[in-house]
C-alpha cells in the first residue's frame, strides 16, 4: 500500500493542488494530513484525494472536542500515530495522548510542525516529518511531501521536492508487527 504524508499545508492552495497532480499520477489516492491548516484536508479532498487529517495546535480545531488531536490509524497491520507535534503541547486539551509515550506502542509516529523534514529510527519506531507545503523555503527547506509504502515489516519512505517530484530522502524502516 503507498500513500501520501503531508504537513504545514498553510493555505497553500497552488501547492495543495500540485501535490494532489503528484500523488494522482503516481496511484496513490490516501493523503494523511498533519495539522496546520485543518481546514486544508477539505481543500484537499476536492482534488479527489481521501484525506486522513490532525489538526494543528494554532488551528481552532484543536479546542474543539470533536475532532482528536492525536489518532492512531491501522494500515496493512500496521499502526501509525498521526500528530501535528512530536512532543506534548501547551495548547493539548485533557486527554491528549503524549507523542513520546505513544511511540512505543505503534509502529510509527507521523508528525509535522517544524517543517523540517525527518526520518529516524527511535527505539524501533520510525519517526517521519513530511516538511512543509509553504511556496517558499522554510528553515532552509523547499516545499516537500512524502510517500510511504507499507509492506509489513517494512515500511520505506520517501521525501520529495513539491517542485519537481524528485526524492530528496529515502529510508526504509524495519519495524516489527508486534506491538
């Protein structure tokens, strides 16, 4: 199964719509989204695309109790947790799970906020920032998105440049289906 991880889309609409032309041609129809903006998954699955969103700390979505600020999705046997931020944060409502406690208990924790891009391996789980989607550098960084593809036990990632499609990081994760 491949899909698409995307983060810090911030309105980006001339990159949302560039993105969604990426993934299309490539076959891949399910986006996760990262937080900020959450109104943006909307934007986003008008470009036929099936969005699986967090919102981001600064977004009014994150009071809300409706919608979870953190979740944890199951693909292919696998377990990720989607997350705007890598660590607890002020804004964090009761309840929130902490990122770091978590990790141990999924396979992967997919995060954005810094918008800088990220794959490392913590304790056998695989720590994965997409970038951002901003049209300009960021922390030095161009626009990025990332494709992941899950084949338990592993699950190979790549970052690309929003511009050209090239890929800019690659890794594949072993991680183990036993959590």
């Amino acid at each position: 199964m491949r899909i698409g991880l995307v983060s810090d889309t911030h309105g980006n609409r001339q990159g949302m719509a560039l993105l969604a032309k990426r993934l299309k041609a490539l076959g891949i129809n399910l986006l996760l989204h990262l937080g900020d903006d959450y109104r943006d998954i909307e934007a986003l699955a008008q470009e036929d695309l099936q969005v699986i969103g967090v919102p981001g700390v600064y977004c009014p979505e994150y009071q809300d109790p409706t919608i979870p600020n953190r979740r944890i999705l199951k693909l292919e046997g696998m377990e990720f947790l989607l997350t705007h931020t890598p660590t607890r944060h002020r804004h964090d409502k009761p309840g929130d799970l902490d990122p770091e406690a978590a990790a141990s208990k999924v396979n992967a924790v997919l995060f954005g906020h810094t918008h800088a891009t990220l794959l490392e391996e913590r304790q056998g789980t695989a720590w994965i920032n997409p970038g951002h989607l901003l049209d300009r550098l960021d922390k030095g960084q161009p626009a990025t998105f990332a494709l992941m593809e899950i084949s338990p036990p592993q699950l190979r990632v790549q970052i690309c440049r929003l511009a050209d499609g090239e890929v800019l990081q690659e890794k594949t994760f072993l991680v183990s289906t036993q959590r």
